[in-house]
C-alpha cells in the first residue's frame, strides 16, 4: 500500500503544475493519468509528415530572459527553462473582417495604438482613451492584489479600508469596468463594428461571445499579452507536458501513465486516497483532482458522498463549449495560398454575436473562424516547403452529441468542408495543397479530455461564473482542484493556478 | 474562502455589479444537478470508441486456400461505427502469451451488424495461424478500435479513387469498394490487385461481379507468378497504372500490401508525377526480416540477444524482434492499437541503450527530446532499460 503525500489526478497543465511544485519542494507525489502520454490539452498527434498542436496558440507570460514573465519563472523554478526553445510572436493577432479588409495587431502597445487610429481615423481619440484606461484597469487590480496579498491574515483591515472609503473611489476604473461585457464595454467607446471586433477578439480564447466575455478577461489578455509578448514553443505544448513530467520524477514523485483513477476514497466525510482503474488503491494527505469538478464529483464519488451543497453550488455552473478542428498540413509554403499572421480571427460578418449562435449547431455556415498557422511562429513545426494550419470554430457539444453514429461521420466532413471553403474565398488554393488533414469534433474532445460536452475551457465563463466566481469553493476536506475548470482556462494561467494550490498545500503542511 | 462577504460587498458598489449577483442567485436556483452527469461522458464515448470490443465469431470461411474471412458480431449486441479502410487491434493469448493484431475491416461500413475480417497464412505467423487453425464459430475475443486513418476523406480526397492493393493488402479496399457500390456513392474506383497467382487472390469472384455489375468500378487482376488468358501477367509499375487510369492526376491512390509492393508502387507514382499529397499508403505491419531495413546496424544478424530491464523486471530480446514483442512474451502489458508506429499507444521512455527504429515510426517531437519510442517499432541493438 503505498503512501504519498499529495495525489494528483490527471496529467493536464493543472496537474503537472502542482505536481511540479510540490516535487520541487521535496513533497512525495504520485500523479495519475488515464493516457498513454502526459499534457491533458496540452499535447500534439502525428499524420503523415506532420505533427499537429492540439491546443496552443500562444503562451502568455514568457517575456524574456532579462525580464522575466509569471510562466517563465515558474518554469525557471521548475529548472526546464532551457530545456525548451521559446519562441517569441510578434503580432498578436489578425482580424480579417468581411470584404477581405485585414488588421494584424503589434504585440506593442503604442504600434497597436498606432495602427489602430490609422485604420479608423474618425475614432482615435476613442482608441485612445481605450488603451490608456485598459492599462490603468491592470494597475488597478495588480494595486487591489498586492493589498490583498499583504493582508491575508487580516481581511478585515482590507475590509474596513474599502468599506471607508468606497471601492469605487479607490478603484475608479476597476468598479466601471470590472464586472461588465466585453460588448457593453467597447460600445461605450466605439461606433465602429469593424473596430469592435479588432479589439475583442480574446473572446475566442474563452468561449464566449463579445455581449457575454468578461471584459475583465480581455483586458487582462490585451494587457499581459502586449507587456509579455506571446509565445511559441518549438515542438509544441507537448514538450512542456514533457518536460514538466519529467521534473517530477526527477524529484523523485512518481506520473503512473496509462492509469485512470476510478474512484476518491474517503474516511469520515474526508478524501484520503483513490482507487486506480487495476483495483489497487493509494493514499495521501491530499488529493488535487486536475478532473473537472463535474466528473470529480459524478465519477469518482458517489451520490450519497457529495454534499448536498455542493449540489447546489454547481447549479449556476454550466458545461462551456467545445470546438470543431481541422488539422490541416500543407505541402506548400504559407505565403503560397496568402497566409501572413499566425493566428486569424475570420469573420464573414460584423455581428460577431449573431455568428456566435452558430456553435449550437453541427453545419460551420456562419461561425467566426480561428485559423493559426503555426508554420509562421516556427517555419522548422513541418519540413520545409510545407506548412501547418489549424482552423476551426467553436462549437457545443449538445448537437454532436445528439447525432446517431450513422450520421456522423457526414456530419464531420459536411462541417469541415464548409470551413475549408469558407477559408478558401480568402486563401485561394488551399484545398488542393492539402496533404494531411484530420477533424476533431467535440466528440473527439469528449473522447481524449474526458470531459463533459467536450468542453475545452471549462464551465462557461461569463459574468457570473468567472473571474471573480470561479468554482473554487471546497466541500470535501482533503480534495481540491487545479485545472481550467476551476480557474481562468490557457496554459500559462493554469500553470499559475496549479502553482498556487502546490504553495497552499506547502503552507499547510508547515 | 474567507475573502467572500468582501468580494460581495466590493461587487456591489461596481456597475453592473448588483445585476450579476442577482444572476447568480437565479441561476443557483434553476441549474442542472452534477448527479444527473454520472456516467454521460462514458456512455457517450463508449458508442464509437469502446475500450474493449467484445466479439464472438459468428462465420468462418475461406476465400484462398490461405485466407478465411471471419464475421465477429458484438457479444452485447452493439459494433461502434467506422469508416471503411479502418481496422480492429485482436487481442488472443497464445501459448500464455498475450498479444494483438491489426486487422483491416473488409465489411460494408454501411452496416453494423457484423465486422468481418479477413485472416491470410503469414510464413511463421504466431497470430495468423492461430486464428487459421484454432478460431472456430461461437469463440469470442477481445479487440480495440476500429482505429487508423487509411481511409476516404471527402473534404481533400479526390472522388475518382485508384486503389494498388498486393496479396492480403485487399482487406480494407473490399470494406471501400463494398460501402461506395452498395450504397450508390457518387465515386469512381480503379482496383489494380496484385497476386501471384489467380487462386491466391481474395475476393476474386465477388469483385469481378462487382465490376460487371457497377458501371463505377473498374477491376484488373494482375498476376505475378502466373499466366492465364483474360488476366495480366507481372507488376503494378508505371506503365500499367498509366493504362488503366485515364486521367491520372485527377485521382487519390491507396496503397495496401507487403512492404516491397508498396515501394515499388510509391517509385511508379513518383514515375507518373503524382504528388504526394494525393497518395495515400495504408501502415502494414513492419517487415519481419528488419534486418534487411535500409540504417540497419552492419554486422548485425537479428539473432543477438540482449536484455531490457523494465521496472523490477529484466527479460530476454532478440535484436530482431521488436521491443514491443518481447515486452509482451515475457508476460509485460503493453497498451497497443496499430503495432505499425503510427497510433503511439505502445509508447515507452528508452532511459538507456539504444534502439534502431524502423521506418514508419511517427515519433512526436517531445518524443525524440526525451528519449521516447514507440516499442512496436523499435528493436534493441544493445541491453535496454526502459521506464512506462
């Protein structure tokens, strides 16, 4: 019967990240997953000549060397910093708005401002103002945060501060902004549709439409991905999940692959080991599930095990979106069929909203496009002459999940087809330099993830669920989570979030 | 956390603050319970992608004096979908020894009432002639998938198919020809089957009345070791391609068979200007005299003798066989599918030693970084320590 000090579930960002942190500091962990290989999200698959990312566009939090981001430290304190070549983006996205008309944004502050006002002359004052006040938004909170964090002890001294003066007098633009949509927000500043959707666009990392994103959230993201620049990583995410595993051992923790859990065990209401999927069952002080809540608590316990409130608690929660991939290689070059900027947001219309409902259905005919060609990040991701694109939307799992197994297959390729014509109208010949191409469905999702509608952020991640309502609440002593399910999802906050449960356990275990 | 009553209070004083706590409160009262999502997700997958198969052999009979096709129906009733050109992993334990097999599905993908496979005598085949010799009606096995990607996809693959297929490398081209033509497809399929002789090749007969019957099939047998009148005498080269396919750039190939025919096909493609992107090759297996295998390590026979230490344990291999093989006949469980290097299931950390990985191996990236293979195609050229 072997005995750890903290078990993890699951092999994803979240989990790897504690395990990580808790292995660095001489804690004895066993991480288990279900797959033959570690990541969760964050891995690649191979067709043909070709290796395919499965899930990141661009790592947040890196900056360089010198100045170092969030992410890269805690790499550094992992010790695999220089381990992974890091590959620095330049641009942070491309817009391409119906008619063709195309605006790539600098990772840069005053560039983007720049180019901004040049594209939409009549607004530049508004564009202005916009970024003066998204930067001041991020003073605010990371001012609000250092506070918190130098009074943890003491919430009352905090409480009795903002109760005298008013939050909104100390935190003007945080209390404007803090808790409205990301529509709400940029109709306030701007008349333009076209301009809206060149400074919304983070809402595809989330999965929400621009009239439900937290505006708090792409604040955020303008921000840490201007100060940070986006990154890349040569082999893809699947070299971090490598290597981050390999930390772990190093460490002396164990990662048993190809081990499910199936079940928590408890003694008095409190979670003290799991039950792996060969029947044998392992202890610890504590367990990290890197499962969602959802299947934590309807998988891995039984009814009569879980509180009734938290039932209740997970009421206002609900299963977020998933997506339809292609995974397109190319034998061609990109700029072959006009492919100049890594990640493309396409619209064939300007009511993002509207296109959004889309993702209730199976067909693509309307769904804003994501298409990221990583060939331009790292022209060495395939052989040379070749390039790799994934393009895709997003989409709810409800109506895949509805289809009878004879319909879908068809309705896989119909949806598909529709996207790569879609693309084809602005990058004419890339069906016929397609060499390698595979389509994920959210079914595939559900699949590998395991999770509930194929979701792949999460729990939808509005106003009332996120930020500053993630489902963080506990219920079951000795159980706890770190995933992207409970946190804002995208590695590096995961990376962070599963850094920040590993210190908590280390704080109580001192 | 015991920051909540101040989050409430700092949200109420923001704007649009007050509106979205009483969300909350509404959306607490009317959400959907988490113990209504037991067992949904599993349920779900467990409808295309089981994580065992349990077959029962319902018909056994031959098409070649080497071959039998065997019809599996599901012991529970349900077979998940699959797409023609698709295979299933059998599992069989023989002699104490557990161990799998691809095989290509040949029945329609059009119905799920059965799988039918189709098993030929491979020389010293430890599965093949088990299954030959020992299966009979009623015995039931075990398998994962239907799994692998040799197969039609109507988003880039032309309509007008050319399928090259060499001895039992037919398989999954009867699973294609069988679901176009029996459900009226708009498509067009050139099948150029390579045998040696008349009475090897499988599926003959049905595939001849096929092509009389179906004006979108076009069927030549092309024998290697024999001449008969009415039928073609030698190999799938460029010229015989060109003969029998007009409009060769319009088309995608399919090619299935041994390892030789396969190279010799790719050299006739290459011969016609074909691009590459229109080629599909189906994985088939790893030749078995790897020694043979361009990069193999000179002065080496097959016949050397190592040992992989894996965990506690230290077992025997031969240079010759793959890792994967000795792994499983010394009794070690590997997770598996395509045994062809293309799935990755059978993928282990080579902590020390070396390896010579043969030829199809698709390896990720983060793989080669640190030090990962896949065991179905790797074989020791020197003592092992391997870690799962």
């Amino acid at each position: 019967m072997a005995h750890y000090d903290v078990i993890v579930i699951g092999a994803g960002n979240g989990g790897l990240a504690s395990a990580a942190t808790l292995a660095v500091n001489h804690k004895k962990v066993a991480v288990f997953e279900k797959h033959n290989i570690p990541g969760g999200c964050g891995t690649s698959f191979r067709r043909g000549r070709f290796e395919f990312e499965v899930a990141l566009h661009q790592l947040n939090g890196m900056n360089t060397k010198e100045r170092p981001g969030p992410t890269r430290q805690l790499f550094r304190k992992w010790g695999v910093e220089d381990a992974i070549e890091w590959i620095p983006i330049e641009t942070l996205y491309k817009i391409n708005l119906p008619g063709g008309r195309g605006v790539a944004l600098p990772a840069d502050k005053k560039k983007a401002c720049q180019l901004l006002c040049k594209e939409f002359p009549a607004e530049a004052e508004a564009i202005r103002r916009y970024f003066q006040m998204v930067w001041k938004f991020n003073e605010e909170i990371a001012d609000f945060l250092a506070k918190s964090a130098a009074s943890p002890a003491n919430p009352s001294e905090l409480k009795k501060f903002i109760t005298k003066t008013g939050f909104p007098k100390i935190y003007k633009v945080l209390a404007r902004y803090g808790v409205r949509s990301t529509q709400d927000v940029l109709d306030e500043f701007f008349k333009s549709r076209e301009l809206q959707l060149c400074l919304s666009a983070y809402w595809c990392f989330m999965g929400m439409p621009p009239e439900r994103f937290p505006f708090s959230i792409l604040a955020r993201c303008m921000y840490l991905y201007t100060v940070d620049k986006p990154y890349y990583v040569r082999g893809g995410s699947q070299v971090m999940s490598q290597a981050l595993m390999d930390t772990i051992r190093r460490h002396g923790s164990e990662v048993f692959l190809n081990c499910g859990i199936r079940r928590i065990l408890l003694k008095n209401g409190r979670a003290v080991g799991v039950e792996d999927e060969n029947g044998n069952a392992h202890y610890a002080h504590k367990i990290i599930s890197n499962v969602s809540p959802t299947i934590t608590y309807a998988g891995l316990l039984k009814d009569e095990e879980v509180p009734e409130a938290c039932r209740q608690y997970f009421k206002s929660y609900t299963t977020g979106i998933s997506a339809l991939t292609c995974f397109i290689g190319l034998d061609c070059p990109p700029e072959d069929i006009g492919f100049t900027d890594s990640f493309n947001l396409i619209y064939d219309s300007l009511d993002a909203n509207q296109d959004f409902k889309n993702a209730y259905f199976t067909n693509t005919k309307a769904d804003p496009i994501v298409a990221t060609c990583y060939t331009i990040d790292d022209p060495c991701v395939s052989p040379p002459g070749t390039s790799i694109i994934t393009a895709g939307t997003l989409k709810y799992g409800e109506a895949w999940e509805k289809l009878s197994p004879e319909e879908y297959h068809r309705t896989k390729y119909e949806a598909a087809d529709q996207i790569i014509r879609r693309l084809e109208t602005r990058f004419p010949g890339l069906r016929e330099h397609i060499e390698e191409m595979e389509v994920a469905t959210p079914l595939t999702h559900m699949r590998y993830l395991g999770h509930p509608g194929g979701a792949i952020y999460g729990y939808e991640q509005d106003l009332k669920s996120s930020v500053f309502f993630f489902p963080q609440d506990e219920f079951i002593p000795g159980l706890t989570f770190s995933s992207g399910w409970v946190n804002t999802c995208g590695f590096g906050p995961n990376y962070a979030y599963g850094d920040k449960i590993a210190q908590s356990i280390l704080k109580e275990g001192r | 956390m015991s920051g909540k009553p101040i989050k409430d209070m700092i949200i109420g004083t923001m704007r649009n603050g007050p509106e979205t706590l009483k969300e909350l409160e509404m959306a607490k009262k009317t959400g959907k319970d988490i113990s209504q999502e037991r067992d949904v997700v599993k349920k779900k997958v467990a409808q295309y992608h089981p994580s065992v198969l349990h077959l029962v052999v319902s018909e056994i009979e031959a098409v070649s004096p080497i071959a039998k096709r065997i019809r599996l129906v599901s012991e529970d009733g349900y077979l998940p979908p699959f797409e023609a050109g698709q295979y299933i992993n059998v599992f069989c334990e023989i002699d104490g020894v557990r161990t799998s097999r691809p095989y290509s599905l040949s029945s329609s993908a059009k119905q799920r009432a059965f799988y039918e496979i189709t098993v030929a005598a491979v020389d010293g085949g430890f599965v093949s002639g088990y299954l030959l010799q020992c299966l009979k009606p009623g015995d039931r096995l075990e398998a994962n998938g239907p799994a692998g990607v040799f197969h039609y996809h109507p988003v880039f693959h032309s309509k007008k198919s050319v399928f090259l297929g060499g001895g039992s490398g037919i398989t999954p081209f009867v699973s294609m020809i069988r679901t176009v033509l029996e459900s009226g497809e708009d498509r067009e399929i050139t099948l150029l089957y390579g045998s040696r002789t008349e009475e090897a090749a499988m599926y003959h007969e049905e595939l001849s009345a096929f092509a009389k019957k179906h004006s979108n099939f076009h069927y030549t047998l092309i024998l290697s070791d024999e001449e008969k009148e009415g039928m073609e005498h030698g190999f799938l080269n460029a010229a015989r391609i060109q003969a029998h396919v007009p409009d060769i750039l319009d088309c995608t190939y399919y090619l299935c068979g041994p390892a030789v025919m396969m190279e010799f096909c790719r050299k006739a493609l290459e011969e016609l200007q074909i691009p590459g992107r229109s080629i599909r090759r189906e994985v088939f297996g790893t030749r078995r005299d790897i020694w043979n295998e361009p990069g193999w390590p000179e002065g080496m026979t097959g016949e050397e003798i190592f040992h992989i230490q894996i965990g506690e344990k230290q077992i025997e291999a031969k240079s010759g066989e793959s890792v994967l093989t000795a792994l499983e006949r010394s009794g070690v469980r590997v997770n598996v599918c395509c045994r062809s290097g293309e799935c990755s299931l059978c993928r282990v950390q080579l902590v020390s030693g070396k390896v010579f990985t043969a030829q199809g191996a698709l390896l990720r990236y983060a793989d080669e970084c640190f030090g990962y293979i896949h065991s179905c195609k790797a074989y020791p050229i020197s003592d092992l320590e391997l870690r799962f």
